[in-house]
C-alpha cells in the first residue's frame, strides 16, 4: 500500500494522537513530530508531542506553541486517552525511552511509525518508512502535502531544519530533486535559509571552538588516505564543558579531504568507543557498521566498540581503522 494511504488509514480511526521520537531526540525528530502535530491539528484531530524528556531549551524557538510535553506533564496536559501513537524517527517503541514504552504498553493502542531508518521489511510493510528518504522530515513534509493541509511558517520552519540537519546541509547523497522540491515549498511560507541555519547551528559559544580545535588537531588518516579519523577525548568533553549533542557535526570537517571515502570519529564514553562513521557517497559505511556490530545508513552509521583493560585507545583505534580498511578493500 502507498504511504499516503497507510498513515490516512491509521489516522482516520482515531482522534486522540499522541505524537513522539527516540530519547536524544535531534532536529529531525522534534522538528518532525512539531510539524506533523501542528498539521493533524489542522486536520481536525486532537494532537500532542510527548517525549519521554522534555523539550531541551535549544529546541524551543521550534515550538512556540508549546507542542511538546515531557511524559511526567502529560497526564497534566493532555488527559485523554490516545487511540493511536505516532513514533517520528525510529521504528521501535524500546527507542522511545522505558517509561514511555511502558505508557505506550499501558494505553494498549495502534503504535504507527514514520521513518527512514532501516528496519524488516515486515514493518516497512505497515508504516510509513522509507530507507531512502533524506530524512524524516522529508516523510512528514509529502505526508501533509497529501493531507491538504496548506504549509505555514510554523510547520516549514521544524520541517526545514529537520531536513538541514540530516542532510548535513544538503551534501548527503540521500538529497533528491524531491527533497529540493519539498525545500521549496516549505520556503515558499517566507522562510528563509538564515533562519533555520543560524537557529541550530549559530548557537555556540567560543568553547566550542577550542575543542573544534583540539578535536581537528587529532585528525589523522590511513596510507592510502581514504580513510581519516578524529578522537574525541572525554578529558576533553570535561574541561570545555560541552554537550555530546554539539560534537556531532565535527566528523564532517573530514570530508573535505581530497582521496576521503570514510570519515570516523571515535568518541570515548568511558567502557566503551562509539565509532561514527561517515561516507561522502562512494562507500555505503552502514554496511561497514554493520560489521562492526552497529548499523546505519549508508551515508551515516554507528556503532559500540567496547573497551578492554588491557588495550589502550591508540590500539583500539588502530584495531578498528583496520578493520574498515578490510571492509573497503572488499568492496
Ligand atoms: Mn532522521
């Protein structure tokens, strides 16, 4: 069945729709459930954002209605019972956080997902998730574009910046003519590049900078200089007082180099590495994850790498750059 037809059903049985996304939520999430929430009411229906956490500050200035509640507000807020649950950004309820899960679980209703992460086909099949889209954002856009509901700046700006931020700024290979066609007419309410730019990323302050660059000066690659990693140190994360949130957007300065088919980034959470992975088109690093025990997409994907005792970082780093260099050499 089409996507449009999958989630009209879903949302023509119910009126009460609570709206939520993964814990951590980024700009693709919020800006996605505020949109789409922001449209379902549009439509007549009674909607609510909740999140297993409040809204962080940073986000605000994309709900000035107040949309999007924390779950300890909601009984508060909105104390009708839901007949459907809409999940944004993720295709599995455990995603969502324990305490929501458990709440989803209490109200025994229809969960529905809208997503582009990869998941069984099974699941595809029933919701509206599409692994080629450049972001959910995009989903949420053509989706309320095919409710009829009209754009306006409230529900362009979210949409924008969700698809800005899973784009890396349009330079993913997951950008379409379609998703261009869609910018278009979210600009088309008036907003304008500035806003959605310099709302999410002109937000730092000038300790951002300093670990910018200690980050970079960290930068390294492999002989053949395809592969090029940054390290992330958490003495560092510590003395400059930074969000992890803020660090995700430096693997992109590696991108810019010239032979690059692989970016890493390896971050220390204490027991274990996480390991992002970036690729500029030509290797499809979700697979590379995939083979060290994460996933992804094939332009951004992750993974857990757990530390032992007796190696240091350097090793595991060098283990692991290793290893994507035997991923590549077999593709
Ligand atoms: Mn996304």
């Amino acid at each position: 069945m089409e996507m449009y037809k999958k989630f009209k059903k879903a949302i023509d049985q119910a009126q009460n729709i609570v709206i939520s996304t993964h814990l951590f939520p980024d700009a693709d999430g919020i800006g996605s459930e505020i949109s789409l929430c922001l449209a379902l009411n549009k439509f007549g229906k009674n909607a609510i954002c909740c999140n297993q956490e409040r809204l962080l500050e940073r986000y605000k200035y994309l709900d000035p209605q107040d949309l999007v509640i924390g779950l300890e507000d909601l009984e508060e807020r909105y104390p009708q019972k839901p007949d459907l649950v809409i999940v944004v950004d993720t295709n599995t309820v455990y995603r969502t956080g324990e305490r929501f899960r458990e709440y989803v679980e209490e109200q025994g209703c229809p969960v529905f997902y809208i997503d582009h992460h990869p998941c069984a086909e099974s699941l595809q099949d029933d919701n509206c998730i599409d692994t080629t889209a450049a972001a959910t954002g995009q989903l949420v856009g053509e989706l309320i574009k095919l409710l009829g509901i009209k754009f306006d700046q409230e529900i362009a700006l979210p949409l924008y910046t969700a698809i800005l931020i899973d784009t890396s700024s349009f330079r993913y290979p997951t950008v379409t003519a379609q998703t261009h066609r869609l910018i278009a007419d979210l600009m088309d309410t008036g907003i304008e590049p500035p806003l959605a730019y310099n709302g999410i990323y002109g937000t730092k302050k000038i300790e951002h900078m300093h670990l910018l660059g200690n980050v970079l000066a960290s930068a390294d690659c492999n002989k053949s200089e395809e592969i090029a990693w940054l390290v992330l140190k958490r003495e560092e994360m510590e003395k400059f007082n930074i969000d992890i949130e803020d660090t995700h957007a430096f693997i992109n300065h590696l991108l810019i180099l010239d032979n690059i088919k692989v970016a890493c980034m390896f971050r220390d959470e204490g027991k274990q590495l996480k390991v992002s992975l970036r690729s500029t088109g030509v290797v499809d690093v979700g697979l590379i994850a995939v083979q060290l025990g994460g996933g992804g997409h094939s332009h951004s994907a992750a993974t857990l790498i757990n530390k032992s005792d007796d190696k240091s970082l350097e090793e595991i780093i060098k283990a692991t750059v290793e290893r994507i260099e035997n991923c590549l050499s077999n593709v």
